[in-house]
C-alpha cells in the first residue's frame, strides 16, 4: 500500500484560494522530497479541503503545518477529522515544535546576519509572533524557540513580539536599532505577515530588515519530509 500524508495549515478564511494554491505547492515540493509516498494538502480554511484531501483509501498521517499545537490542533482538527469520517488518523508533531524547525531559525537568522555583514552580537533579533488571548500554547511555542536561539547564539538581544496579545510586536520592535532583524514566526506569507506585522514595524519606525517568513525558507520541504518519514 502506499504511503501517504496530509499536510494542514490554517489557511486564509477570508481569502482561501491562495492559501490553498501555497498548499498544494508545498505538498509537491515534499513529495519531491518523499519517492513512493503519497502526499496531499489541505488548509482548514477552505470549505470542504480537508474532506477532499482525505477522499482516498490510505490512512494518511496527519502533518500540522502549524507553529503550535493550540486550540486549531487540540480541538478543531480532531473535530473536522471525525466529521470527515477519518477518526483516529495519527496526528504528527507540529512544525513550529519541531526542533529541527528550532535549528532552522538559527540557521536564518544567522544567514541574515553574515548577508548584512553584521556580527551577531552587535544584531537584535525580533521575533514576532502569533500569540493568543484565549490560549497558552502559541506563546509558549515561540518563548521555546527564543530560548533556543538565545542559548545557541551570541546575539545582542531576542525580543520576541505577538500580534494577539503582550508584548506586542510594537514593543518588541521599538528602538531596536538599524542592526536588527526580524523574523516572522509563520508558517506562510498570508494575513498578518502581508499586513499586521509590516505595519506594526512602520509604527515605531523600524529601521532593520524584516526577514521572510520561517515557514517559506527554502529548507521546509525537506523538513518536513523528514518529520513525516522519521514518525
């Protein structure tokens, strides 16, 4: 039988066709990666993509293209999962936990850093974020990811900043200097990296250099092809 794999993201609900479009690159982008396997996408944004995806007679493994394990994964991708009549498929370990994910955002930053031909302890690394009003786990997932960084690198200072609740990215942001990076903690160029995180900076006059998203670096198919293959 082959082997298969859904990768999920959350997606745009008020736009959901070029998220679902950046999916299903990403699924073939990993399937290079994946000889043999069968591997899909769907977003949860997008009526009906999750049923669709899992229109297939394998039992995919269950990929959460996600950067924390919060409300999306704990409660709603076990409810659209029972509702499309696939129970109990193994659901898969983050991205955003990963810690091969963790090491990529050294890897990052630190390539931003070389790029500027700036040393890392004259640099200030922002870090923005999610975060939640209703739920721990985002937070946590990026204080968890600053700490790997903070223990494995030399940087002046890590700041990391949340568009849903404190510190906000205005804050993490604020005199932060012309060396300084920023490094967007999503998985995708959708809403709040196209819009909230863009003006956030403009609002206190940030002057470094926002970085793409973490979740579009060059090296994330193969990350997650390995996730998927090592579980």
């Amino acid at each position: 039988m082959t082997r298969s794999a859904l990768i999920v993201a959350h997606g745009q609900p008020s736009d959901p066709a070029p998220a679902e479009a950046d999916m299903a690159a990403m699924a073939r982008a990993v399937a290079e990666q994946m000889p043999g396997w069968q591997i899909r996408a769907a977003t949860l944004a997008a009526p009906d993509a999750l049923k669709t995806a899992l229109d297939t007679p394998e039992n995919p493994a269950i990929f959460p293209f996600f950067m924390a394990d919060g409300w999306f994964i704990r409660t709603m991708l076990p409810k659209r999962l029972s509702e499309a009549g696939h129970e109990g498929l193994r659901v898969l370990t983050p991205f955003g936990l990963l810690p091969d994910t963790h090491a990529l955002a050294i890897r990052a930053a630190r390539d931003a850093t070389g790029a500027h031909g700036w040393a890392e302890a004259d640099t200030t690394l922002i870090l923005a974020a999610h975060g939640s009003g209703r739920s721990p786990y985002p937070a946590e997932a990026a204080r968890a990811i600053e700490r790997t960084i903070a223990n494995e690198t030399q940087f002046a200072a890590i700041r990391t900043g949340f568009i849903e609740e404190e510190p906000s990215l205005t804050d993490a942001a604020r005199d932060a200097g012309g060396k300084a990076l920023c490094l967007p903690l999503f998985v995708a160029r959708w809403g709040h990296v196209i819009d909230d995180i863009p003006d956030a900076l403009d609002t206190v006059g940030f002057t470094g250099h926002l970085l793409g998203p973490i979740g579009t670096h060059p090296d994330v198919p193969a990350l997650i092809a390995a996730a998927i293959q090592r579980a």
